[in-house]
C-alpha cells in the first residue's frame, strides 16, 4: 500500500472518530482504529493538531471547487434563484461529508489545540461567501429579489444555515435530505403566506419579548462578589478555550484568586460549567415560554422570537461561545442539540401549526418536523452578524431570511 493511500485512510478513521468524539480523540485511538502502531503514525502525521490541519484543508479544499465551480457560471441556464438553492445544497452536502473538519475549525478551534487550522481557516471560507453573494447579485440584478437588501449579510446569512446542516445528525433521517433546500427556500420566499396587516413591533408578544431582555439588565453581580467574579473569570476563560481545554487552575488565575478560593465556590469543573451556564439556559427557556404565552398571532410570536434570540446571542455572547465550542470537543450524537432544544422545537411546531391553521405560513406541504427543524435554525441569527450588524440590523436580516423572504413577491 502506497504512502498517499495509508495517509488518506489514517484521514478517512480520523474524521469519523473526531466526528464522534471530538477533541478528544487521541492519536492512540486513531491508530488503535486504523489497526497500526502509534509509531506508524507519527511517521504520516508529526502530531494531533497537524493531523486536524490537514483534515480542514481538505475540506477547504472540496469547498474551493464548489465555489470556483459557482464563480465559473455553471447554472448560467438556471434561474438565478434556482442557482443560490443548488449551490446551497452543494455546500450542505459538502459539510455533512466533512462534518469532523466542520466542526473542528468552524467556529475558530481555540489556538492551543489547533494552531495550524487557523492558516486555512480564514481562506477558502471567504471564496464560499463570495460564489454565494454573487449568485445573489445576479438574482438582484434580474429583478429575483427585493430592493435595500444587504447582499453581504445575506450571502453570509446562507452559507452559515448551509454549514449549520453539516452539524448535528439530522441529516442521517429521512426528511434530513430535504433541509438543504428547504431552508433556501424559506430564506428566498420567506415562512409568511401573507402579512397580519398589524405592525410587529407593537404586538404583545414583542412587547413581552423586550419585558424579558430588560429584565435581563437586573441580574448583573453585585461589585465585590467574589462568587460572582470567580463565574465572570471562568465564562471568559471557558469562552476562550472551551470546556476541554480549561482547568480550575486558568480560572483561579483569570480571577486572581487561589485555587481554594475557587473550590470554596464550585467542587468540580462540571459545577462550574452549570453555573456560568445557568442564567443563558434560563433567559433562553423562559423568555421563549413567555413570548409563546404571550396574547399574539403566530406570525407576532415567530417576530418576538426572532428580536428575543437576537438579544440573547447580544447579551449572552460568552455564554454561547461556550456552547458552541463544546459541539467540537462532545459532537453531537442525537438529533436534539444541548440545552433546551427539544422544548423550543415543540413550542415552534406549536407556533407554525397555528399559523397554518389561520392560512399565514408557507410550505404546508413539507413534514412537520422538518419544516420546524429547519425553520428553528433560521431563527438564530448568526452571531458574527449580530456583532456586525447590532440587534436591530440583525433582526431585520432575520425578518428579511425568516419571515418575508429576500425574493420578490
């Protein structure tokens, strides 16, 4: 067996274990997998993190060619529209194939752990962005969308809900096929059949929703609170490197304190990660059961969300970092991701049910779960673009992507 192949099955049991288990899969594991010595295998790979490296680059490679493909008019003949569905689903597809390499250099793997990632991380991503804002253009140009969009934001907006595809395990059941293209579609026609004809900003449910984010203002520490300053310390640490890569020690020293001090707070790492969590948890859960018992129309609720997840991912920034970092170091196994996923999903089918039952949402035809799967990762604004865009611009992007739809009606 040649190098080039032994190199490239050492990948292929690699990207299944990081897949499986994350960063914690060890080179004694891969080697274990692929049935050599670790010796054999620090001949192909120096170490864990070139290993990684390389597995990025060939899935920055794969997404190069889809992008160049794009950017070379392959669907000239196609409807532009047609073109951004198609490249969408090109780029789902590529992401569920490389779904460890996704998950590992995605949100920015910690530089302790990875280093070499970071050279092809701010690369080939880009090229993506551009093929995808340029199809956009073109829709624009041809009168397929809506005037004062910000084709920028869209373009990122698509690529992130088509990377997103490639994180969990939906996509292994049997509607997981038909979110790539429905979640463009929802993106392009919008959910909303038909406006209630009532502006959204003044529904009860908004005005819940801004209940909630202020309240939020409230539950900042008292100066002084050394509880409260070691759980400060320990959130920007845990934000920074993610659960595996933090000890108790980082965080005594992040805080300025000793070790004791920090055991006389929490007992165990775990305790600590529950606790810095908590209060994101919390605001999440019960702002969303406020807004849907809030006395609205589905289509006021579904904007209430929208402005209230925007507003979490502003407040709760480090808190979210968290969890998203953990998705690479314990990949997700089930189709239901952490926290309180499961309670949102059902509280937005609920939402969109009655919403089909008063004729204003679109895309009846589709299964339940899968429309509402895919209709609950477009309700997370991306958190890049509400730091670029604040809370406002982002949730206009969101009404623009989830409710009205970019395409002209």
């Amino acid at each position: 067996m040649g190098n080039a192949t032994r190199r490239s099955e050492i990948l292929d049991v690699a990207a299944s274990l990081f897949a499986s288990t994350g960063l914690r899969t060890s080179l004694n594991d891969i080697a274990d997998a692929c049935g050599i010595r670790p010796g054999s295998l620090y001949y192909h790979f120096e170490s864990k993190e070139a290993l990684i490296a390389e597995l990025v680059e060939r899935f920055h490679t794969a997404l190069e060619q889809l992008a160049t493909s794009a950017s070379a008019g392959r669907w000239s003949e196609s409807a532009p529209s047609d073109a951004v569905v198609a490249f969408g689903q090109e780029i789902a597809d590529c992401a569920v194939r490389h779904r460890a390499a996704l998950l590992l250099s995605l949100f920015d793997a910690p530089a302790v752990a990875v280093p070499e990632s970071r050279d092809v991380a701010g690369r080939t991503l880009p090229m993506v962005h551009e093929a995808m804002h340029g199809l956009l253009r073109v829709a624009e140009e041809q009168g397929e969308l809506r005037g004062g969009l910000n084709l920028d934001a869209v373009a990122d907006r698509v690529c992130q809900s088509m990377f997103h595809v490639g994180i969990g395990v939906y996509h292994r059941s049997r509607g997981g096929r038909l979110v790539p293209e429905l979640k463009c579609r929802i993106i392009l026609d919008g959910l909303a059949a038909r406006e209630d004809g009532e502006p959204l900003d003044g529904s009860d449910a908004h005005r819940v929703a801004d209940q909630v984010i202020e309240g939020w203002k409230h539950t900042e520490p008292a100066s002084g609170d050394r509880a409260a300053l070691i759980r400060a310390a320990a959130r920007t640490e845990l934000a920074k490197r993610g659960v595996e890569l933090t000890t108790i020690r980082d965080v005594a020293a992040a805080a300025g304190v000793d070790l004791r001090a920090v055991y006389r707070v929490v007992s165990s790492k775990e305790e600590l990660l529950i606790s810095v969590l908590g209060d994101y948890a919390t605001a999440v859960s019960d702002g969303w059961t406020q807004v849907v018992e809030a006395t609205a129309s589905p289509m006021e609720k579904l904007d209430a969300l929208l402005w209230l997840n925007v507003n979490v991912l502003d407040r709760f920034h480090e808190e979210h970092r968290i969890q998203t970092l953990s998705l690479k170091q314990i990949p997700p196994t089930s189709e239901n991701l952490p926290l309180t996923f499961g309670t949102q999903l059902r509280q937005l089918g609920e939402i969109l049910a009655a919403g089909d039952r008063a004729g204003v949402f679109r895309f009846t035809d589709m299964p339940a779960d899968t429309r509402a799967r895919s209709a609950f990762s477009l309700v997370w604004t991306p958190e890049n673009l509400v730091r670029r865009l604040g809370p406002e611009g982002a949730h206009e992007l969101a009404r623009d992507t989830v409710l009205r739809g970019i395409g002209r009606t």
